[in-house]
C-alpha cells in the first residue's frame, strides 16, 4: 500500500508541472489565476498523501485545512481586484 | 491489508483519472472559459473523490471525520472562486471564442 | 448598504463560511501543544476571516462590525494579557514569565501551571494578530482617507 500511494504521490507532482506550464505562459493574467488555483487543489491532495506515506496523518489534516481555506481567500481577493482594476 | 482499505483503491484511481483529464483541458482547449469549465468541474469533482477515499482508508476515527470536513468546505468553496474568476472576465469584457 | 459590483452569490456563502472559519481558528489556538498551531497561526486565521468580511461585503459594513477604535483596543489589550501573565509570575517573586510560581494563586502542581501559563500567552498573541492584520488591510485599502458620518451625510446632500 504504500507503494501505490508513493506512486500515486509523484504522478499528482507531474500533473502540477503541468498545470505551471499554463500558469507561466498564460496570455493574460486571469489565466494564471485559475492555473493557480488548480495547483492549490492537486497541492492539498499531495499534502494528505504524505501523512499517510510518513504515517502522522493528524498532524498534516490540520495543514491541509488551513490550506483550503486560504487558496479560496486568496482566490477571490485576487479576482475581485482584478474586476475593479479592469485589467484581463 | 484489510477489505475497508482495499475498498479505497477505486476511489482514489477514480480522483486521479479526473485530475489527469482536468489538467489536459487546462492546457488544450482554445480559450478562457472553456478552460475554466474544465478546472472549475474536474478539479472539485476529483478532490472530492480523492477524500472519500482517503478518509474510508483511516476507518472510524476522528481524523476522518476532519478529512469529511474538509471534502465539505471544497464542495463550497471551490465553485464560488470559479464563479469569482468568471465573474472579474466578464465584467473587463473578454469574448468568448466563437469557431468559424 | 450594498454596492453595485456585490455579487449575491458570493456574499451569500461568505456568510455562511465565516463562522466556521473563525471556529477553526479556536481550535488551531487551543491545541497548539497537541497539533500544528499556536498563536501566531490562529492569529492568522481569524484575521483572514474578518479580510473576506471586508472583501465581499464592503467597507462601510465592515466598519459597523469592527471600527478603528475597535481594532486598536484589541490590539492593546492582546499585549496587556502577554506582558501583564509576565508581570504576575514577577510580582510572586520569581523571574519574568517563569510560569511555574502561578501555581501559588491556581492550586495544581507547577508542571500544569506552566501548561495553563503558555495556554495565556498563545491567546494574547492571537488577539493582537488579528486586530493587527486587519488594520493593516484597512488602512491600504482606504489610503489613510476615512470620512466621518457627518461628512459622508454632506457628500450624499
């Protein structure tokens, strides 16, 4: 079992190398936005998949809590300034 | 390795199939909102199978009654940032792509 | 008093995540011996709640809730609960936040003294980052101008 989480850990790391290709080359920067948050999403998973691997699981739930909750602050600030700035 | 943890396997190759399809979206449909439909859906989607099935792995405990917490606040929160990002498109006035 | 660019479905489950958010900052100060957490990170947490308060709803509401005057008295007072555990521990004659002589005032044993003297501390720090936080988002997003009641009244005519 910890053989198909290890693996299942680095295949969820190369999607996020994924997604920053996105984030990098973006045109514009409404598109680097929602790149980011889909790292923040794949990034939470990652993080609970290492507390089953290291076996200290109550210790990362707490993080990955705290996590959530300010990618989705953090997503929304940003998007509102945008809207007023009237820049795409 | 008992049968409630050999019970979470489909579950999380379930969360995996939908990240992979989400992320080639992301990078290969031709413009900005389409992109956001294939983020905004697949990602919430795949986060919260992925925490089923963790949280069916642990079994009857407190940690995952907290992962459970955690699938609930993105089933919330995940599509109202994508309603924000959208919503801050729309009023700059980007166009949607029209095929020709 | 909604502005135009207020979006209903945002507010609405604004209002519905900020109590929650700010339980879970409870939690995050209380159980800092047993968990990640602390002070400084429950501080955090809390002071997030209160800027998505002022994002999705605006700034005259969030005013109503928590005004300048407000702000700076928490920020005060966070300090006065740190400084002033320090200065008991020092009037009942030990060293400056030695927390083992509050077992004279608290009846148990000095090891559990000193557990319920950091608890303290964590909370005070907590209460000063908040109040901090928010006042610093304030203060950038007005630019240092607040209009009075009387001059707003005077602006609308």
């Amino acid at each position: 079992m910890d053989n198909f989480f290890l693996w299942l850990g680095m295949g969820l790391f190369f999607l996020v190398l994924l997604c920053l290709y996105r984030g990098v080359f973006g045109p514009g920067v409404l598109n680097r936005v929602a790149a980011i948050s889909a790292i923040g999403t794949k990034t939470l998973v990652i993080l609970l998949i290492m507390g089953y691997i290291y076996q200290r699981v109550d210790m990362f739930v707490d993080i990955s809590m705290v996590y959530a909750l300010l990618n989705f602050i953090g997503t929304i600030t940003v998007s509102k300034y945008l809207e007023m700035s009237g820049e795409i | 390795m008992n049968i409630i943890q050999a019970l979470s396997i489909p579950f999380l190759l379930g969360g995996f199939f939908f990240f992979l399809a989400a992320t080639i979206g992301l990078l290969r449909f031709p413009d900005f909102y389409t992109r956001l439909h294939a983020t905004g859906k697949g990602d919430t989607l795949a986060v919260l199978l992925s925490l089923i099935g963790l949280s069916v792995y642990e079994g009857f405990s407190f940690t995952a009654v907290k992962i459970v917490f955690i699938a609930v606040f993105m089933f919330l929160a995940q599509p109202t940032s994508t309603h924000a990002i959208s919503r801050a498109a729309m009023r700059c006035g980007l166009k949607p792509w029209v095929k020709k | 008093m909604t502005r135009l660019t207020d979006d209903i479905i945002i507010r609405a489950v604004a209002r519905i995540m900020i109590p929650f958010i700010q339980l879970y900052a409870l939690y995050v100060i209380m159980h800092g011996h047993h968990s990640p957490g602390g002070g400084f990170q429950g501080g955090v947490i809390l002071g997030a709640s209160f800027i998505l308060y002022l994002i999705t709803h605006g700034l005259e509401e969030a005013r109503v809730r928590m005004s300048e005057l407000k702000a700076g008295i928490f920020s005060a007072s966070g300090v006065l609960i740190y400084s002033g555990i320090g200065l008991l521990c020092l009037i009942l004659g030990s060293n400056f936040l030695d927390y083992g002589r509050l077992s004279i005032i608290l009846k148990v044993i000095p090891a559990q003294a000193r557990s319920l003297g950091i608890l303290g501390v964590e909370i005070g720090v907590g209460i000063t980052v908040m109040a901090v936080m928010f006042s610093i988002f304030f203060d950038i997003s007005t630019g240092g101008i607040i209009l009075e009641d009387e001059e707003i009244k005077e602006e609308n005519g």
